[in-house]
C-alpha cells in the first residue's frame, strides 16, 4: 500500500532528450539525464538490459545510429553478432558511449581555437572569451 501511495505522489519524469551527438549536445550529461530519469522511475527501470534498450532507442542520426545498432547487436547476439561479454551492464555502456562521443582533446582544441578569436571593439566580451578558452585548455597561467 506505501508503495502504490509513493508511486502515485511522484513527479513524473521527463525523459531524456533524443541524442544526435550535435555541438551543442554533451554525452555527459545525456547519460547524467538517462541516470536521472531511470532513478524517477526506478520502479520501471530495475534490470540494466531495459535501461540499455532505452538509451539506445534515444539515439539517432547518422553518427549515432550505426553505434546504437552495433553496440545492441554485441549485446544480445542477435543476427548473427557475436554476443560481447559485459555489454548488458549500464557502466560498460556508459563506458562505450563516452570512449566514442565524449569530448576528446578539449585542451588542444581551445589552445587552438585561442589564435582565432578577433578583437571586434568590446574588450570584456574579446577577453571573456579568452579566458573561457583558458580555463578549457587547462593551462596553468595564462596561455595567451
């Protein structure tokens, strides 16, 4: 009965938004808002099997989707995959998505994106940037 009551009396959760691995989309927190929205509904989500499926059916496009279809595959051993050991625990598909679309070399990139950025006549917003691109390249001091 105090199960039926606290199922009833929670806020729905949202689910998490579809993954296209689009710039302004983090894979980080996709899998933090995948996390959240199984532990809303814990009740729905208890085997690791089911939240995988789910995830995967929350990807989509063209960078993604072949990842989706393979990693599935490996998973259940269907049409004729050879079944990888492991792939049935969220840590290791989180471990997967992240090694394919997590940010990578993060450093490098803003220590070059630093030589592009141009003074266009306000200072605070040239130096905001700077500083941002500073803070990404994780440069002790000032890299510019």
């Amino acid at each position: 009965m105090a199960n039926a009551l606290r199922q009833q009396t929670r806020v729905p959760a949202e689910p998490p938004a579809m993954f296209r691995n689009k710039k302004h989309q983090d894979i980080r927190m996709w899998l933090m808002t995948c996390m959240d929205y199984f532990g809303q509904n814990s009740w729905q989500w208890e085997d690791e099997v089911q939240r995988i499926r789910y995830a995967i059916s929350r990807m989509d496009g063209k960078e993604v989707a072949p990842f989706a279809l393979i990693y599935r595959r490996q998973m259940t051993g269907e049409i004729g995959c050879t079944r990888q050991e492991g792939y049935e625990f969220w840590h290791v598909f989180a471990e997967q998505v992240l090694r394919r679309f997590g940010p990578t070399h993060e450093a490098e990139k803003s220590l070059r994106e630093m030589g592009s950025v141009k003074y266009r006549g306000d200072v605070a917003k040239f130096l905001m940037e700077m500083e941002n691109l500073n803070i990404h390249a994780r440069v002790t001091g000032i890299a510019w």
